[in-house]
C-alpha cells in the first residue's frame, strides 16, 4: 500500500511540477492580474494550497482504488487522461494565453475525474470521499476559466 501511494504521489505532483513549468509567473504575470477574473476567485495563495491537498487525497485514493478493480488497464487510461489533461491546461492557459481552450481541457478533466468518480463509488464506498474534493474543485475551476474565456 505504502509503494502504492508513493508511486501516485510522485505521478501526481509530478503532473503539478511539469504544468507549473509552463505557468511562468503565473498569477502574478501582467497577463493574468490583466483579465476580468470572477468575483469569486480566490487569492492566489490558495491554489497552491487546493492543489497540494487535492493530489494528496487523489494519490491515496488511487492508491486503495488500484487494487479494488478487476480491470486495471482501464484504470490506467482514465489516470492517463487525468495526467494528461491536469498538466496540459497550464500551459494552454498561462504559457499560450487560449481561455477558450483552456476551459475545453478543463471540462475534459472534469468529465475525466466525474467518470473516475462515479463509476469506482462500488468499489470504494466510503473511500471515495478521497476524490470528491478533486471532482468539487474543478467545478470551481471550470467556472473560473468559463468566467475568464466569456469576459475577456
């Protein structure tokens, strides 16, 4: 279990590391304290923060799911996807400033996380309240980058 945990651990804030590469400054860059940002946005403290707790609670999560599935292959594309979309919208967003294509990957990674979700919830049970924040928090995100795409 503990190897398990790791190996996602190390996946996950790997995704993070690699998108942040392409965020360059990131909330503080000219670009984004430019946009018409939702009121609803939070400081910029607490998306490091979000981000931190979430991939740890989807690592352990991942971890107990692994062994609970008889289809692992599956499992593997649906985090493949994860990963990908989760370190793809970075650099769409912050590196080449496409709102619009931002909010599709976002809506993908959603759509990605939801299927996780729902369809793992036999399997987990109780578990899966490990991955509810993660689902939760892209909504969020959805309707933040949906906010930025349609104002600016």
């Amino acid at each position: 279990m503990i190897v398990r945990i790791i190996i996602f651990l190390v996946l996950n804030f790997g995704a993070l590391a690699i998108g942040g590469i392409f965020t360059g400054k990131g909330v503080p860059s000219d670009w984004y304290a430019g946009l018409d940002k939702a009121p609803w946005t939070s400081p910029g403290w607490v998306f490091g923060f979000a981000w931190t707790t979430l991939m740890i609670c989807f690592s352990l999560y991942m971890a107990y799911l692994w062994p609970a599935v008889p289809e692992a292959r599956m499992l593997v594309v649906i985090f493949a996807c994860q990963w990908i979309l989760n370190v793809a919208w970075n650099p769409v967003f912050f590196y080449f400033h496409r709102t619009g294509a931002a909010l599709m990957v976002i809506l993908l990674l959603t759509v990605v996380v939801g299927y996780l979700l729902v369809h793992s919830w036999p399997a987990m049970g109780w578990k899966s309240a490990l991955l509810l924040p993660y689902f939760l928090w892209l909504l969020v995100a959805v309707s933040l980058n949906g906010y930025v795409w349609m104002k600016n």
